[in-house]
C-alpha cells in the first residue's frame, strides 16, 4: 500500500459537484482507501488568464495501484465529469493531478511525480499543507511547509480558503 497525494481542480459548471463526484469516484475505487481531503480554495488561474476562478482541493490517499494505473483512473474520473482537452491550462470540469507518490520520483511518457512546478503554485501548496505540511518533497528536499512559506506573497494572495465540500455549495 502507498500513499498519494492528488490535486483537484475545476473551474467549469457546478465547481464544487465536480470536486465532491471526484471524491466519491475515488472512495469507490477498491485499489483506494482512507481517502483524506482537504478544505476546498478558490484561486486564480495561472497560465491562461480569460477564464472563471477555480476551485482547488488535495486529497490524500493508500493506494494499491502503481503510479501510471493510478494515474489511469484518475484520467478516467476526469472523463466521467466531462473533461475536455482543448489546450493547456485552459478551462475544464475536473483535472485531477498525482503531486506525491510515495517518496518516489517518477518520470515516465505522461507522468512526472512529484508534479512539475508544484513548489511555484499556491493552489497547489495551499491544500496540501493542510494533509501533510511536514512531507518533505523527494528531489526538493524542503517540506510542503517550507516551500508554501518561500511562494512569493503575490502568489499565496491569489488563494482564498473557502471550507469543505459541503461548505463550497453554499458560497
């Protein structure tokens, strides 16, 4: 069993359903379990600006599955919620990112752990901190901690902690 740590995003339609489908999708998979979630944060886009904020999330995982088999449910969860890849770091229902496996660094065709840039995003950083502040990133060597505490001030006040998934519907 390993665990994992999984951004959510969505910035299309209903945000916050497609945030609680992609948690229930996960819960029901049997090569998952103790499935831990974070406060939903709204923030803003990075990459193409002309879309609608964003609602981001990290779910923590124990996971029987390798890497790229998760990696491939995850891929058919963005699926079921009507993912579309129209162009990069453009608008979608559901992205759903492996940012930890483990303490392995991955770099396969498709698939790169500990996710490419994640010490440069607050969305990303934000949420997380809250499951596993103290987790040291491998190849980083710094804690999820630090490299939030080391994000430019700029980029920590595009994220605003919204709550739960309950919570969210209601904002």
């Amino acid at each position: 069993m390993k665990y994992a740590y999984i951004a959510l995003g969505s910035n299309i339609g209903d945000k916050a359903a497609h945030l609680r489908a992609a948690v229930a999708h996960l819960r029901a998979l049997p090569s998952v379990h103790d499935v831990q979630a974070s406060s939903i944060y709204e923030t803003v886009p990075v990459g193409y600006l002309n879309q609608d904020l964003f609602y981001n999330m990290v779910v923590a995982i124990q996971t029987t599955d390798a890497a790229d088999v998760l990696l491939g449910r995850l891929q058919e969860i963005e699926q079921l919620e009507g993912r579309k890849r129209l162009f990069k770091n453009g608008p979608r229902t559901l992205d759903l990112d492996i940012l930890l496996y483990a303490e392995e660094q991955i770099d396969l065709e498709g698939l790169t752990v500990p996710h490419p840039r994640m010490q440069e995003r607050a969305f990303v950083l934000a949420p997380l901190r809250e499951l596993a502040a103290e987790q040291i990133v491998p190849g980083l060597g710094q804690s999820v901690e630090q490299l939030y505490e080391q994000l430019p001030e700029s980029e920590r006040n595009g994220v605003r902690q919204l709550g739960g998934l309950l919570e969210a519907e209601e904002q």
